[in-house]
C-alpha cells in the first residue's frame, strides 16, 4: 500500500495566490483606464458609422 506524508496541523499549507486576488487592489486604476479606453473605442465606432 502506499505510505501518504503525514499531515502536521503545526505547519502551514503552501497555497497558490489567486488571480483574482492579486487583481483586487488594481482595480481604483484599472477600472477607470478601461472605461476610459472603451469610450473612445465606442466613439471612433460610432463617428465611423456615422
């Protein structure tokens, strides 16, 4: 049979960060420079079509 590692409840469990996570404190700057950039991509679309 196979012999598992113990686990002892003494040490810590190494997790892998969350992209999500790691994004959050971003987001004041980076919803802003992406509303922004999509504005002027729907106004050039819509001066295009006009």
């Amino acid at each position: 049979m196979s012999n598992p590692t113990p686990h002892e409840p003494g040490h810590a469990v190494a997790v892998e960060p969350d992209a999500v996570e790691s994004i959050v404190p971003l987001m004041p700057l980076v919803l802003p420079l992406v509303g922004g950039v999509l504005m002027l991509l729907l106004a050039s679309i819509a001066i295009y079509m006009a």
